[in-house]
C-alpha cells in the first residue's frame, strides 16, 4: 500500500486541528479531525464520553475510528491520545507518514484556556505536566518527521511543514 496520507500527531494545544485545515488547503489534500469523527459518530462531545463511559471506552472508540480509517490524499488531526493506541497508529502508518507538532511544556499550557472542556484524556489527579511527560516519549517514537511549532503562528507551521513534505516525499506534492 502508497502512503498517501499525513497525520498530525501531539499534544493538546499543539494545533493539530489548525493547522492540518490550513496544510490541507495548502498541498490540496482532503481533511480529517478524528475528534471530530468521534462526536459525530457518538452523538455528543469528547468530555461527554470520558465523564460518561470512562477513559477506557473512549480509548476503544478511538482506536476502532483509527483502525476504520480509509483515506487518501488526507491531512488528518489527531486526538493527543492516539498515542496511547499503538495498533491504530500502526495502523495510519501503513497508509501516512506521521508528523508531531512540537511544543514545550509552557506553550501548551499557555494554549489550554478551558481543560475541563476540551476533552482531555487524563487518569483522575493527573496534571497536564505528567501526561506531558509521558506523551512526549510516544509522540517521538512514532514520528515520521517532527515539526516545532514553538513561537511561530499556524501558517507558518503549515508552510514549514509543506517544505518539508515538497523535500522529503516528493510525490505526494502537487
């Protein structure tokens, strides 16, 4: 199978889902948010489930949305917790290459306005700090390619990002 997809991994905050719009418009590909999949697929917003049903259930619901994923000529977004589902991230692997949106610690948390509201998965008690350090490790395993988006704005990430996609995998380059 062609790798024909681009997946933007990382944190909450990292602007996956800003700059995968902005990329896709870019290089003309399609775009996906798979938290946006999610919703529309449950009926109700991401904190909904994981109050309702438990970051378990959440977790499998997002891991069969990535595992049910066909797609071509895609940027898609990611959840920060695909990271946490190592066959579904295989699994958009086969068919893209993996790009991590870097940001440090404070940048996120600058980023973050409501946490309670946007979805994230964490254990209970659990800081932003932690599940910072215990990401980062997954997000740079699984990267193809790894993208600062420290002190530039969301096209210019997009634009370094188009570069590096014109630089490294040509034939995906319209």
């Amino acid at each position: 199978m062609t790798k024909s997809n681009f997946i933007l991994i990382g944190m909450p905050g990292a602007g996956k889902s800003t700059i995968g719009v902005i990329l896709a418009k870019r290089i003309g590909f399609h775009f996906i948010d798979t938290d946006l999949v999610i919703q529309a697929q449950e009926k109700c917003r991401l904190q909904q489930i994981i109050d309702t049903q438990g970051l378990k259930k959440f977790r499998g619901i997002e891991e069969q949305i990535l595992l049910n994923l066909h797609t071509e000529h895609s940027i898609i977004a990611t959840g920060g917790s695909v990271v946490y589902s190592e066959k579904g991230l295989r699994a958009l692997g086969n068919n893209g290459y993996q790009i991590y949106l870097q940001a440090n610690l404070s940048t996120l948390q600058q980023r973050i306005a409501d946490m309670g509201q946007r979805g994230l998965v964490m254990d209970k008690g659990q800081t932003f700090e932690q599940l910072y350090q215990e990401r980062t490790p997954l997000y740079d395993k699984f990267a193809d390619l790894t993208i600062s988006v420290q002190d530039i704005n969301a096209e210019q990430v997009a634009a370094n990002i188009e570069k590096e996609i014109d630089r490294r995998w040509p034939a995906l380059s319209f």
